[in-house]
C-alpha cells in the first residue's frame, strides 16, 4: 500500500496567539493537541515526514502559541498549545482551555483533531474533557498512542483496547490507534487519516483511500 506523502511540501506559516492571528477560516485545517511531553512535536515531524517542522522538547510553560502549517494553500496543519502541563499557573492553564473550547466550537475549516497521548499514562482527565468537548462541537477525534515502543506489544495493545472502551462511553465518533514517533510506527495510518479529514488524498496517494486496511488497536 505505497503512499505518497501528501505533506511534502509543508512549511512553517504563522504563529498565533489569539484566535484572531490564525489564517481565515477557509479551506481545511487539522489540529493537534496534547499534554507535553507527549510527543506532539514529534508526532508532526513523523507525519509529516520532516524532522523539524515542530520543535522537540521545548521549554514548558513557553510553548503558549498556536503554530500553523501550510500544507498548500487550502489546506493546514495546527499545532495548538501544549495543556494541562502542571508547571504553569492555574491560570494559564484555564486561559489555555478557554482557547481550546473555543476553537474548537467556532473554527469552520476544521476538520479533526489528534489528541496525542503518552500510551503509559493513558488519557488523563484534561484529554477525556477535550474529547468530550469535540464530541459536543461535532468535531471528529484521532487518538495517537505515542510512544507505543516502550512497552511490550501485548501491552500497548491492551492500552489500545482501555481507550476505546473509554471513547465508546465518551465519544463514540472518536477512533484511536498506537503510534511511535520514534520508530515511524502507525505513520502511514495517520497520514491516511489526515488525508482523509482533509480531503486531500485523492491528488496525492498513488492509491484510493477506500482500501486502507484495518485500525489497528480495533
Ligand atoms: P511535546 O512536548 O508533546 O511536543 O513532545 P516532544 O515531541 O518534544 O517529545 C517529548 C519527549 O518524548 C522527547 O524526548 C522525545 O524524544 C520523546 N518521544 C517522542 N515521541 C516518542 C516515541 O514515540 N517514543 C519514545 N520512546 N520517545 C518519544
């Protein structure tokens, strides 16, 4: 199942600290999210297939921006702001999640949000209430297990299994898989569904998106 990758040609675009810096709200955007130090920055580079789209390993407590990415120019990626990291003030953490309910409700070009998880913590109760969120705003949710390399295989699908019991109470639309940035694992299954939410596989897979196989962590 060769693919092209449809993010070839991404690059840095802006930095937004208000909902009112982000590009207009036309064509598509997909928007990822997650605790830091959950891999979100490298999750990116992995998709996307470029070492150093999004910054690893910043510092906490500094990565307060939005970062969007031109995929062309219709289509986006959205790096929202690390959350629910303990080392900011509380305030900031409620600034932090204001922001979020609220792109999530009013942003029209988006199309799906990727929650990235660290597969050993599981999701936290800051990543249940986001998907809760999504579920109410209609938005659909992916769930990268990251970091699926550090543990045994029989574990990190049985982690798989504990999430999508949870989404089925929580949010029945939402999908989840296991992923490592590290090792390129579940790569090629987020980039399908990426493509997908963006409408944007059919110009730049060599194959249709109809046979994409099964989900893994299903
Ligand atoms: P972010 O804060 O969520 O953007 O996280 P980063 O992408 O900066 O990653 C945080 C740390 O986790 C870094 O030390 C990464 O090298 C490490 N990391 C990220 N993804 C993986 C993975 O799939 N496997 C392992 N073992 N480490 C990872």
């Amino acid at each position: 199942m060769a693919m092209t990758n449809p993010f070839g040609h991404i690059r840095f675009g802006l930095s937004a600290v208000t909902l009112g810096q982000l590009p207009p709200d036309t064509g598509a955007e997909v928007a990822f999210v997650g605790r830091s130090n959950a891999g979100k920055s490298s999750a990116i580079n992995a998709i996307t297939g470029r070492r150093a789209l999004a910054r690893t390993s910043k510092t906490p407590g500094r990565t307060t921006a939005i970062n969007v990415y031109f995929i062309d120019d219709e289509h986006r990626l959205v790096d929202l702001p690390g959350f629910g990291y303990a080392r900011v003030s509380q305030t900031m953490q409620r600034q932090w999640q204001h922001l979020l309910a609220r792109y999530l409700q009013a942003r029209v070009s988006l199309r799906g949000l990727v929650l990235v998880v660290d597969i050993r913590r599981g999701l936290t109760a800051h990543d249940t209430e986001l998907l809760g969120w999504c579920h109410e705003s209609q938005v659909s949710a992916h769930v990268l297990l990251n970091k699926c390399d550090k543990l045994k295989r029989s574990d990190s699908s049985a982690a798989g299994k504990q999430v999508e019991q949870t989404l089925g109470k929580l949010a029945p639309s939402a999908s989840v898989q296991l992923f490592s940035a590290l090792r390129y694992e579940g790569v090629a299954e987020a980039r399908r569904r990426l493509a997908r939410w963006l409408a944007i596989s059919a110009a730049t897979q060599k194959k249709a998106p109809a046979n994409k196989g099964r989900e893994p962590g299903a």
